[in-house]
C-alpha cells in the first residue's frame, strides 16, 4: 500500500524540523559518494591498462565484458 503525498510531505517536514531529515540525507549521500570515488579509483585505471598499455588484458576483460 501507498502512502498518501500528503502524508508523505508532513512526515517529510517532521523530519525536516527535527534535523533527522538532514542526517539521512547526508549519510545516503556519503554512502553513494564514496561508491563513485572507489569505483571511478579502481575502473579507470582498469580501463586505460585493458584499452591502451596491455593488450592482453584487455582481450581478457572484453570476453567478460
């Protein structure tokens, strides 16, 4: 079942008002930040070593890919 948005917007000003709102969001944001930052540390590197320096590596990874 579905929430009606009015409830939704009250509970959302609640939260708001009581600064809960605020740690939530900043701590899902955190969360989704420090993925890119791994993912972006450890793909790019992957991806310039399999396309450009080593060939082998990257015949390997398309098989996957």
């Amino acid at each position: 079942m579905v929430s009606a948005f009015s409830e939704v917007i009250a509970v959302g000003w609640q939260l708001a008002q009581t600064d809960e709102l605020y740690d939530d969001v900043s701590a899902s944001l955190l969360r989704a930040l420090s993925g890119v930052v791994v993912s972006v540390a450890l793909i790019v590197p992957l991806g310039l070593a399999s396309v450009g320096w080593y060939v082998r590596l990257g015949n390997l990874l398309n098989q996957f890919i």
